[in-house]
C-alpha cells in the first residue's frame, strides 16, 4: 500500500511502535490468549498498563510525587466543566485567556459556575495571535490557558508568571513536543487524540496542593477529581484500548527525549513555513511570532485554487489538509510522530502545484 501522508488535526498520526503493539494486542495481550478490548481492567496485566502509563507521564515531564496523574473519559471538552465546577466556588472569581474556539468554549462553561474575568483575547484578528502583556489579578482562583490552539494554527512558547495564582493550561495538541518546567503548572489537561494516543482517553495532572484548594460545593462522584486521582485512573472502567496505546507513545517520546522532539518538530515546521513564505501561490494567515509548530494554517492567494488544489494532494497520497470548517483554509498538522518525509512531500506538492499554475 502506498504511504499516506496523515495531516488531520485529529485523531491524528501515531508511531508506528505504538499501531504495531496494538495489532498485536488486539490479537493476544500481554500472552493472556485474550484480546486487549475484552481484557479486564482490573486483570494485573491491565493495571500494569496504567500505572506505567502514568510513570511515563511523570518520568517525561519530570513531576515528583506532589502531582497525581489520572486518564479520564469525555474528552479535554469535560475538563472546561470539570475544572471550574472543582475550584470555582460561587462569587469567586477565575482569569481566562481566549485564543480561539477551545478557550472560548471552556470560558462559556467556567461562566456557569462563577465569575469570568478574560483578561485578554485575540478574537479581534480572528484568533491570529497570541495575547501578551496582560496582568493576571492576584485574588482569583485560577489562570487558565490553552497552550496551542488547533483550529487557527497559534502557540504558547511561553507562559506568563502568575505569581503564585494557580496555572491551569489545556495542552491538548502541544503535549509532549518540547520541552517546558511542567512543574509550574497546578494542573495540565491534554486529549489524547492529537499528540498522545487514539480519542478515547483525557490525560490530567494536578498538583496535589491545589486538590485541596477546590471549591466548597457538592461534586458528583463522577466528577470529582479527587475521586479519579486517588484511585488512580480505576473508579470506573476506564478507555483500555485508548490507554495502552498512550502507553507504547509514550515509551517513544520517552526514548526520543523532549530535547530532541523539539528538534524534530522545529525542523519540521521550519521547512513548511519556509515553502508558504517563500511560494507565490500561497500565504500563512497567523502572526509570524506565534506560529504554531503544531497546526501550519495556510491559505492560498487565489481561493477559487483551493479545491483544486486539495484534489491535487489527495492524489498524491497527501491526506487531512482541508482547514477546520469555521475557517477554511488548509491545515497542516505536524503532530510528533509525523515524519519530516510528510512534510518535505507536501513542499513538493506546492511547488509543482505552483509551476502548473505559472
């Protein structure tokens, strides 16, 4: 079969380590003569699998004991309810930052709980730049921040300093790219299905201080941090396909290192960027200084080429560059286990695209 080239924003490409161990767990896991998806969970061979999952997590992003590491259901989208509903009490007061579509939804949900003060956004260029320069009051309970924002193709490359406010960050589609001192953070959320694993699964980080800073309300069982955290990912039946998969990436980023994929994903980045800079057919629609290493947005000069242009990839094996429907566009999403080979395939596609439109 000829290689096709993945770009979807998501669920997104994995390691090839990571797809091969779960075809041959499918088949026969850990040598039960049973398959992965009719495992139990609470079998010791399964449980192996979320406690290593959960090392993984620590070991990579260097967090001691003071942080507790859960894999939960519903998505980073449950999270915009879960967090403010967990330390949003009444009349108390948090800070957000919208940056696009998935900071603005978990805004909507945070107003339900308490108070909202949005202490800056990007919404006034259509989400095309990173926010800066915005002082986070010391009185409310939390900063919240989206660390790479998908549908419009921008990145956090730093994170401001809060001075001792809670900092909570959605790093759904930046996990595991660079490097960055995790242990800033009181809490870290990421979906699984745009850097880490199959959709499914909700990895969540939080420091074990801020539990007891949540907020004096009645939290459903099913909803309460602190219930997943303390039985370690198992107070229900959790995603078992989805986690064992986060499990074998993470055993490769572990063995590539933080240092290293950012090279790699810089360098990946940096040769897309340069082609939409340098090609007269298209250009990049996000502020050059917050280009996301994740989520290349593009678009080309001439609209009426777009679609053409897509059926052009398409026949090149080149797959996912359609842009999110509330934009349009393409989108190129350099995910850590997409190869520079990919990318490198797409540059030659623009550039031949463009000698046939000369």
């Amino acid at each position: 079969m000829n290689k096709v080239h993945n770009f979807s924003a998501g669920p997104a490409v994995l390691p090839q380590s990571a797809i091969d161990a779960s075809i041959a767990a499918l088949q026969n896991f850990a040598s039960t003569g049973l398959s992965l998806i009719e495992i139990s969970h609470r079998s010791k061979e399964y449980t192996e699998v979320v406690a290593e999952a959960t090392q993984l997590v620590k070991d990579i992003l260097q967090l001691g004991d003071d942080y507790a590491v859960a894999f939960l259901q519903g998505g980073a989208s449950l999270q915009f309810d879960m967090i403010p509903m967990n330390w949003l009490g009444e009349g108390e007061t948090a800070a957000y930052v919208n940056t696009g579509v998935w900071a603005g939804r978990a805004i909507k949900e945070a107003k339900l709980f308490g108070n909202v003060n949005v202490l800056a956004s990007s919404e006034d260029k259509n989400f095309n730049y990173i926010p800066k320069n915005y002082a986070i009051p010391a009185d409310v309970k939390y900063y919240h921040c989206t660390s790479n924002n998908t549908i419009y193709g921008t990145e956090m490359f730093d994170f401001p300093d809060t001075n001792g406010v809670p900092l909570v960050c959605d790093m759904s589609s930046d996990i595991f790219s660079r490097p960055f001192d995790a242990n800033k953070f009181d809490m870290i959320y990421a979906g699984a299905q745009k850097n880490m694993g199959p959709a499914g699964t909700t990895l969540v980080i939080v420091k074990k201080s801020f539990l007891e800073k949540r907020a004096k309300r009645i939290i459903p069982t099913m909803l309460d941090y602190k219930i997943h955290l303390e039985n370690e990912s198992m107070y229900n039946t959790p995603s078992v396909f989805a986690i064992f998969v986060c499990m074998h990436t993470l055993r490769w980023v572990k063995q590539i290192g933080l240092e290293a994929m950012e090279k790699r994903n810089k360098a990946k980045a940096d040769l897309l960027y340069a082609e939409i800079d340098r090609n007269s057919l298209f250009v990049g629609t996000t502020a050059i200084e917050d280009r996301s290493r994740m989520n290349v947005n593009f678009v080309l000069k001439n609209k009426e080429y777009e679609e053409e242009f897509l059926k052009f990839c398409k026949a090149k094996n080149l797959s996912g560059l359609k842009g999110h429907r509330s934009v349009g566009g393409l989108r190129a999403s350099l995910y850590n286990a997409l190869e520079i080979e990919s990318v490198q395939a797409l540059v030659d596609a623009m550039q031949e695209f463009e000698k046939m439109k000369a």
